[in-house]
C-alpha cells in the first residue's frame, strides 16, 4: 500500500504494481487497515487507473470503512470514487447515514473533497449538502 501510495504521489504510473494490487486487492481487505486501503484508492484515482476488484471490494467493505477509517481516509475513499466515476451505493449509503458526525468533525479539506464527489458523481445527499453550509 505505501508503493502504491508513493507512486500516486509522484504521478508515477507503475503497470506492474498497480496490476499486483488489482490481484491481491482481497488480501488488502483481509489483511490491511482502512489507511492502506484509503491510500491505494486514492493513488489508483490519483493516476486514473481503473482496478474493478479493488473498487468492488471497497463497495463490498463500505460499512466497515466508515467504522474503522478515520475523515481524512473515507474523503479520499469517497474522493477516488468520484474522480474515477465509480457509482458506489454502499459508500454514499453509509456517507448519508453518518454526514451529522462526519460534517461536525472533519475540517473542510475533507468536506469540500466529499462534496466535490457527490456532485461530480450526480448523488443526491440531502444530510452531507445541508451540513456542508455550515
């Protein structure tokens, strides 16, 4: 997850690696926490590249991310599946659910990229756009 981080960070488009995490992307779910798999969506949106198992597990494990990733790892989450175009109704589901706790605590940075992803994505969030005001 850090390689995958690093290369998103340095634009560096690496087949190879990117083509490894898309193969073990299960095992990133089983075994990593909600910042390695955060950071490899991010980089995988950072870049553009496409990884279905990744982003399939990551509409599969939505709940568990929003109880254990802390803002700044469910915004980038959210952030990637924006920028890809990547419909995830596990994610806005549970985004709508918690948008009183998550507008009350997380800074704009993390706010403004959520927002940014609805809309980008058509989602209709009445919680996440009405605390996004304050």
């Amino acid at each position: 997850a850090n390689s995958v981080w690093a290369c998103g960070t340095l634009g560096i488009k690496s087949p190879r690696l990117f083509n490894g995490l898309e193969k073990h992307s299960e095992w990133l779910f089983n075994n990593g926490n909600a910042q390695n798999i955060a950071n490899s969506v991010w980089a995988c949106a950072k870049l553009g590249v496409r990884s279905p198992q990744l982003f399939n597990r990551l509409e599969k494990d939505a709940e568990w991310l929003f109880e254990n990733g802390n803002a700044r790892e469910i915004s980038n989450s959210v952030w990637a599946c924006g920028r890809l175009g990547v419909q995830s109704p596990r994610m806005f589901d549970q985004l709508e659910k918690h948008s009183q706790s998550l507008i009350e605590n997380w800074n704009a940075e993390d706010i403004a990229n959520t927002v940014w992803a609805c809309t980008k994505l058509g989602m209709k969030l009445p919680g996440v756009m009405k605390g996004s005001k304050k």
